[in-house]
C-alpha cells in the first residue's frame, strides 16, 4: 500500500477536535420541544414488537408479505445526542401482512458502531455530522457505518444499507444482523450506496461514492446475488450522491456541486462539514453505458441539489428522461436537518420534482421544476428503467403543523395531472412504496408510514394507488411512536 | 602525557556515556492482533519521507503471532524522531493487502496510536522522541 491509494480510501474518518456547532448535549427533557421532537427521540425499547395492530379497515385480499423499512434511531446515549438527522443508527422494522393481520417488529441493526458503543454507553466514533470532544478516530468508513439509510430484499436475502459503506446482511425473520456483505475479491468495505436500482430482468445495479480524492464504485450483481462486475471510476471531485437511477441502456448519475473540500478534511471536522456548496457550478449528470462503463458521457443541469431520483427511461432516439427531488442549494441537509434535532423548525428551500429530458446525441437538456414541495419520489418498481407515467411522492402543503410532510402526491408525468391525500396537519406523512397488485402501472397498493403528532403514535397505511384520494383502503396505528426513518420496500409472501 | 591521559579517558567516559544513552531501548506492546494467525509486521521510520513512502525503515521486524497481543525491544536507536507502523500480515505475502480502493484488508496501527482523518497519519502524529532513556509505546490496531 502507498501512502496515496491509503489516503484514496481509509475514508470517511475524522475525529477529535469539537466543531461549533455540531454537538449539542441538550436533552429533550431539558427543553420544551414541539410535538413533533418525539420524531427525532430513540425509540422506546432496543427491540420492538406489537403482535396483532388494530386495523381501520380491512387487508386487501392477496396482499401478503413484509414492509421493511429502516431509519436511523438511536439519537440519543447517555448524555449525548446528536446533532443530526443522519447520524443515528439504524434500526429495521419490519411490518408482516399476513392472515388479515399486520404485526410489527423493529430491532436495531448490530454493526460493530452499535455493538460497540452500547456496551460503552457512549457514542465514541465520529458520525456523518456529528463529532463529540472525545471521539476516537475513524479507522475505516466501516467503523462509523450506522447501515440506517435502507432495506432491501434481495436474492432472499436482506440487506441494511448505508451510504458510505458495506451493506449489512439481516435474518429476514428474526431482523438479526449477521455478516458485513463483501460482494467479491478487493470489494471488502468499499462504498455501496443505499439506493440500489433492481433491474426488470433482476439485476442489482449499484454505487458508492468513494471519498477524498473523487472516485465512484460501480456494481452489477446478478439475480442471484452474485457480482458480475464492481470497478472503480475516476472522478475530479468527491460531491455527495445519494441516489442514482438507470434505463435500459445507461447508468444515470447526477452530482450536486456539494462537494468533499480537502482543505476541511482534517481532524474534528465531520463528514458532513468538509462538504462546501458552490452554487456557481452546475449539477453534473454522468451518463455511463451499462455494458461498458468506460463510455461515460458528461452534461450539465443548473446548480441544484438532491438526494433521490425517481426513476429514469430513454427512448429509441437517445432521449433520457428521469425525475429528481430538487433543491435549491445545500440547506436542507446542512442546516434543516440539524434544526429538527434541536427542536426548530429551520425552513429552508423544499424539494420539488423535476423532470428533465436529455438527448444525447445533441447533448441537449432542459428540466421542468414543479411547484409541490415533495420527497421520497418511488415509482412501480417493474418500470425501473422502463418507461412510467405514474410518479409517487410524499408532499408539504402550508397547513402542517410540523417541518415535514403531511400528504401524498401522485403526479402523471405525461398528463402533468396530480392527485392526492391529505393526512391533516398533525401527521408527518413519510416514504409510501408501490406493491404491484396486477399488470398496469397504477394497479397496485401505495404502502407507508407516518407518525401521528396528536395520538402520539406511528401508523400504517395502504392505499389504492390509483385511488389516493379515497383515502387509506386500511390503517392501523402502532401502540407506539418509532423515530422518523428514510426508506423501504416490500417483499412478496 | 598524564594528564593529557586522564583527559582523553574522561572523554572517553563520556563518549561512552553518551553512546548508551544514544543506544536506548524502545520497548513496543501490540494489543488486537487477530489472535494466532499470521505475522505482525513493524517497522520504525526516523523520518517523515521514509515513513510516508513506508521504505528506507530503521528497524523492520516480523514476528509470529501467538496471542493477542506482541511485544517487541528495539535496541541502539540513536536520539531522535521516530514513527512506528504496523500490520498484520494474515495472508503471508508480507504486504499490507488492501481491498481495491486501497483501504487495509488486515489489522494495522501507528505509533501514538495515530489516525489521519482520511488516509494514513502525517509523521508527526504518529512520532516520538527518544533522548537517552528507553521508551515504551503501545499500539493498538485497527481491524478492517
């Protein structure tokens, strides 16, 4: 090993020095907070189940399986508590439909940060944002991974994904983590995004970001959960991708001009806070063919930032054309998502779908910013890739009492018509999936969570996807409320 | 002559002195090593280039491991500045192996125990100093 390719990837490590303004030792109790705060506490219990949910309604026929969901959980240790959103450890729910029942289990993911710390009971190792006096340094992205960002059924398998590091593989049964997955030869630790793209053939296509100097991993894994190709790309910069998506042909990247700073990179300094936004530089898009990731082709966007990409298709001709949550800068991740822990309401600018088209050949792209503030774009998961007119999101209107969102959008991309379902303006509304019911892109269930400020507890709901403004065909509410989390998908019985 | 005798004995005394001091011993405990398996690996730099280059060592030692934990003397490192790195070489190429993005695929660590913040430590995070009396230095690795 040199000294270059060790400083290319030992990661995301940092520690020690305290950094104003990232560390808060408040405590909920300390304060008073909105009632909107109990989204951010640790949950009750480490480990949590509800047997038999009191149902609003009745189970659709035929909808068996399991809604796993993950989201980061664990704010708080000790006196300690982090300053925000990202940083907490995962904890994976699992919602089992089955026998005209749903029943609830959750337990936190046992990475060796969570391992580790609980028995310290102290946070002691850097986290995306946060970095306490006395944390120790980071010996590899690994040891800071808190696998809180996604779950995903694969292969019959289950993995807990974070953004900056390996997957962690869980018993789809009992949620017990087992092994760090290592996908091949030299792959051990190295990135792999929480925002996988599953193929219609099956493929798993996948990236990570890898720090510091700018490089990308890329993954295609087979339908059997073995890796056909990982490979390392260059990049000149190191900008924080979440998400990417993919169409028959092409590997979609879009890179926000939020990029890694060198010069921040030094001891104390969180992963977060070494990230600078130059809001004078484009939003990058990287067009990479998914047969040879040595054609890549470059285009620009207007300076924008983003955490998800809904999902992307090209026609005959070479036009590509996908839809991504927009937003006007940095803030929200910076700024907005460190307010929530402390209790304020830090309103910045939202996200709002954008549909852009892009035609290689002439290198032309143009977008289209609509006016809903929205998040957590999902689509069917069997037009991955393919062609889609039906687009799923949670959305803010100015009635909610609270930071977030409080209803449901469903947009047709080719009518430019909306519909939607309000859960009033004491619910924070989160990430609803679509579960295929028959053939037909709006023949299926919308499935999701949403925390209910005035009961205090967190519900589930499924809606007719083409229907949502009927309302929930069925909800239950949970006995308790679970931290606010990121996203989930569904496997079939 | 006598005196001029005496003189060059009580040089030699000192010069002598010095020389033990010059030669202190540096005493180095290793703590998680991956338990019976494998070699651990260590070699001490005297100065920033050879350590950020890992090549021009002062002292390489391999050392099979038995336990957990090592320890190790180096004796006759003259006064100065010295860094320590270490590995544990489980596969038995004597080479860090590393995954393809260059990060360490079997236990390492530093003198001072130092960590960069994306990479390797600088020199001087992980150097020390040895004026005259043995120095003792532990080392705990880091496991991939």
């Amino acid at each position: 090993m040199n000294r270059r390719e060790f400083l290319q990837l030992v990661g995301l490590g940092g520690s020690g020095l305290l950094l104003p303004g990232s560390v808060t030792h408040v405590l909920a109790s300390d304060r008073a907070t909105p009632d909107w705060y109990i989204g951010f506490e640790n949950p009750r219990a480490e480990e949590l189940q509800a047997r038999t949910l009191d149902l609003d309604g009745h189970l659709p026929k035929g909808l068996e399986g399991t809604f796993y969901r993950n989201g980061p959980a664990r704010h708080e240790l000790g006196d300690q508590r982090y300053s925000h959103w990202f940083d907490g450890d995962g904890m994976v729910h699992a919602y089992h439909f089955g026998d005209g029942r749903i029943r609830h289990h959750a337990r936190f993911v046992g990475t060796p940060k969570y391992l580790e710390e609980t028995c310290a009971g102290v946070f002691r190792r850097p986290a995306f944002a946060t970095v306490f006096p006395d944390t120790e340094p980071a010996a590899s992205p690994d040891a800071i991974n808190t696998a809180n960002t996604s779950i995903l059924p694969f292969a019959d398998r289950l993995f807990a994904l974070w953004e900056g590091g390996s997957a962690w593989e869980l018993d789809p049964y009992t949620l017990a983590t087992s092994e760090r997955v290592t996908w091949g030869d030299g792959l051990a630790g190295a990135p792999f995004s929480a925002h996988p793209a599953v193929d219609t053939d099956g493929t798993l296509w996948n990236f990570g970001v890898v720090p510091q100097d700018g490089a990308l991993m890329l993954y295609e894994i087979a339908p059997s959960g073995s890796l056909r190709r990982a490979e390392v790309v260059s990049l000149d910069a190191s900008p924080m991708v979440h998400d990417f998506a993919i169409t028959r042909r092409h590997l979609v990247l879009l890179m926000p001009p939020f990029r890694l700073d060198p010069e921040r990179v030094e001891r104390g300094t969180s992963f977060l806070d070494s990230h600078r936004w130059h809001g004078d530089d484009p939003m990058r898009v990287l067009v990479i063919d998914k047969s040879d990731w040595s054609r890549r082709r470059w285009f620009d966007l207007p300076a924008g930032m983003h955490f998800h990409v809904g999902n992307a298709w090209e026609d005959g001709h070479g036009v590509i054309r996908f839809d991504y949550t927009r937003y006007d800068n940095a803030d929200f991740v910076t700024q907005t998502a460190r307010g929530l822990m402390r209790g304020e309401h830090v309103a910045g600018p939202g996200g709002r779908t954008t549909l852009v088209r892009l035609d290689v050949r002439n290198g032309r792209i143009d977008q289209e910013i609509m006016p809903e503030e929205v998040e957590f774009p999902r689509v069917d998961p069997r037009r991955t890739g393919e062609r889609y007119r039906q687009l799923y999101t949670t959305v803010r209107t100015d009635s909610a009492a609270h930071p977030l969102a409080n209803g449901l959008l469903r947009r047709d991309i080719d009518r430019g018509e909306t519909e939607r379902y309000d859960f009033g303006e004491n619910v924070i509304a989160e990430e609803h999936i679509f579960v295929p019911v028959a053939r037909g892109e709006r023949s299926g269930w919308l499935i999701g969570t949403a925390l209910d400020l005035d009961r205090r507890v967190s519900l589930i709901s499924v809606f007719r996807a083409d229907a949502l403004a009927d309302g929930p065909v069925v909800q239950a509410h949970l006995p308790y409320p679970v931290p606010l989390g990121f996203h989930g998908n569904w496997s079939g019985a | 002559m006598r005196v001029i005798s005496l003189a060059t004995l009580g040089l030699l005394s000192v010069l002598i002195a010095s020389a033990a001091a010059h030669a202190a011993d540096l005493r180095i405990s290793v703590a998680n090593l991956a338990p019976d398996t494998g070699h651990l690996m260590l070699a001490v730099y005297a100065s920033g280039d050879s350590f950020d280059a890992r090549d021009g060592a002062v002292e390489e030692i391999r050392k099979r491991v038995d336990g957990d934990t090592a320890t190790l003397e180096v004796s006759g490192l003259g006064d100065g500045r010295y860094a320590i790195a270490a590995f544990q070489d489980i596969t038995g190429d004597r080479e860090l192996t590393t995954n393809l993005l260059g990060m360490p695929q079997e236990p390492w660590g530093f003198s001072r125990d130092a960590a960069g913040s994306m990479g390797p430590p600088a020199f001087e995070d992980a150097a020390f100093v040895i004026e005259g009396e043995a120095v003792e230095m532990a080392i705990r690795l880091n496991r991939p």
